[in-house]
C-alpha cells in the first residue's frame, strides 16, 4: 500500500529469540505494516499468521507479504480473540507469538485518524475504523470524574483534574472535535515544565481507553501460555509503563512455581509454571536504531518461552 510508513523495532532481537523453523507456525498479533512478519518469513517461519485490527494495515501488509505466498495468512482480527481466530484456523498451538503494542508511524502520522497531537485533525483514535466509540465521544460524553480517572489510570496524568475541568467548561460553549482543540485546552490547563509535549499523557490514555488496550493485552496474557507448544515462545514489546508492567506481572506468574501466600511453611497450592523467563530483563533498541527510528525509544521487549 503506497505512502503506508511503519519501522518496526527490535527486529533482530524478534528473530533471534522466536528462532523461525520451516515447520513453525507463528502468529503476529499486530502485524502493521508487515515489517516483522517478513523478518520472520525470511528466516525460515514456516508461516506467520498476522492479524490486525485495521484494514489499512492489512493491506499494507499483503503487498509487503505477497511475495510469501500462502506462508503468509492475514486476518482483520484482535488479538484479544485469539483463541477463536486459532480456532477458526484448525490451530489448537502454534510455535511463537509476537505482540508490538505500538501505535505505527502511519497511524501517528496520518492526520485524519486523530492519533497525533502535533498535526490537527478529527478527534478519532480508533484503531479499527469500525469501532463505536471515538476520542471525541469520550471527551464530550463522560463527566469530569469519569474524564479524571481516565488520565489517571491509563496516562498517569499528573495534571488529571484540572485538565478534565477545563475540558469540561470548554463543552460549554461547544464539543471538542478535534486533536488541535484538545491540545489547546491541555496548553491552558498545564503548566509549562520543558519535559515533552503537555498532550502526550492525555492522548495516550485516550488512545488506550478508545481501543480497550489493556483489556485486550490482559485476555492476550492469560491465554497465551496454553496457546503455545511447549517450547514455543511469546515476545511482546510495550512503549509504556502500564504494558510492560502487565507483560512482567503475567510472565512471573506464569514462571512461579508456587502461588501460596508466603506466610505459608510450604506449598500447598501444587502449582506448576507454565512459562521459563528468557529476559530477565527488558530488551531495548541500541542506540544505532534509536538514531534511524527516534519513536523506537521506549521500546521494551520481554520473551517467555512454554514448558
């Protein structure tokens, strides 16, 4: 699909730690513009199976892919639904699961889906076109209470309640419909302190809320570990602090062998992991790809593998 931009991050780091077979299947949960799916293909995935919520990303996807032929499978799913849509498929299993929570370049920088707070346009932020709910529906339509928790919870928003105050006397004289009015009503409302754009925390809890993230990241981690063969591997890479949070609580859980309370004297829970931590720690872009990809920063990548 022509003018579709998207780098993806970690790309070495992806392959490396899912280890393509020829006969493996692989799913790629928001394969974008298709960039780690062909990485996958290219060295020896027997087939990648990508999903993603908007159809411009798929059809960029199946011009980036055509060339794989039936090794390449693209479905317009979410991830949330994984066990369905494998269901569908006739897979019970498969050999690796790759997750890149990020929101990709054309997203960012397509004016009219209503991500960026740098360039103006509609205040939408869905990831699928098709969905009910915009930006715009949350800022008009919850109350102050409502608008607070939301930049609280997903944007750790120091600022919260006043910016929700102000949004609030702004629909007075009239909605908010677009990015460049919400940013405004942000300027006014916070104070200048030179640390990054005032908006950014806002427009990422909106994001997050409109697209039910989080959710769809919790039902993903919870599945995932009886998703996979044993030996096989998921690799999910987040860009804030409540993602990877969520992704390190889920594999430590997973990779714990017992749940008691630790008061106990021994275990009586009988638990057994379900997952082997390959990243102690988090993986992050070297600083030659932060200078080719500058939105690679904050990149964070956590791999576990089924036992």
């Amino acid at each position: 699909m022509d003018g579709y931009r998207h780098l993806p991050v970690l790309v070495e780091e992806i392959v490396q730690f899912l280890a393509p077979q020829p006969e493996g299947i692989y799913v790629d949960c928001t394969v974008g513009g298709g960039g780690h799916a062909r990485a996958l293909l290219e060295a020896g995935a027997g087939v990648v199976l990508g999903l993603d919520r908007d159809p411009r990303a798929l059809a960029a996807a199946g011009e980036a892919l055509a060339s794989f032929g039936d090794r390449a499978r693209l479905l317009r799913a979410d991830f949330r639904d994984l066990a369905a849509v494998l269901a569908a498929q006739g897979m019970a299993q498969v050999h690796g699961i790759l997750a890149d929570l990020g929101v990709s370049s054309h997203q960012i920088d397509t004016a009219e889906r209503g991500f960026s707070y740098i360039q103006d346009g509609p205040l939408d932020m869905r990831m699928d076109p098709q969905a009910p709910v915009t930006a715009a529906d949350l800022v008009n339509r919850r109350s102050e209470q409502e608008l607070t928790e939301i930049f609280r919870r997903y944007g750790e928003e120091p600022f919260a309640r006043r910016i929700a105050r102000f949004i609030v006397l702004q629909r007075i004289a009239g909605p908010v419909t677009t990015t460049g009015q919400l940013v405004e009503i942000i300027r006014a409302a916070v104070p200048t302190t030179g640390r990054g754009h005032p908006a950014k925390r806002v427009f990422q809890a909106l994001r997050i809320a409109v697209n039910q993230e989080l959710a769809a990241l919790e039902s993903l981690l919870e599945a995932s570990p009886s998703l996979l063969l044993p030996g096989g591997r998921i690799a999910i890479i987040s860009y804030h602090s409540l993602e990877d949070r969520m992704v390190k609580e889920s594999f430590r859980r997973a990779a714990a062998p017992c749940r008691c309370p630790p008061d106990l004297p021994e275990c009586r829970c009988g638990a057994q992991p379900s997952l082997r931590l390959l990243t102690r720690r988090p993986c992050v872009p070297t600083g030659g790809e932060q200078q080719v990809n500058p939105r690679s920063r904050g990149a964070k990548l956590r791999v576990a593998e089924r036992l």
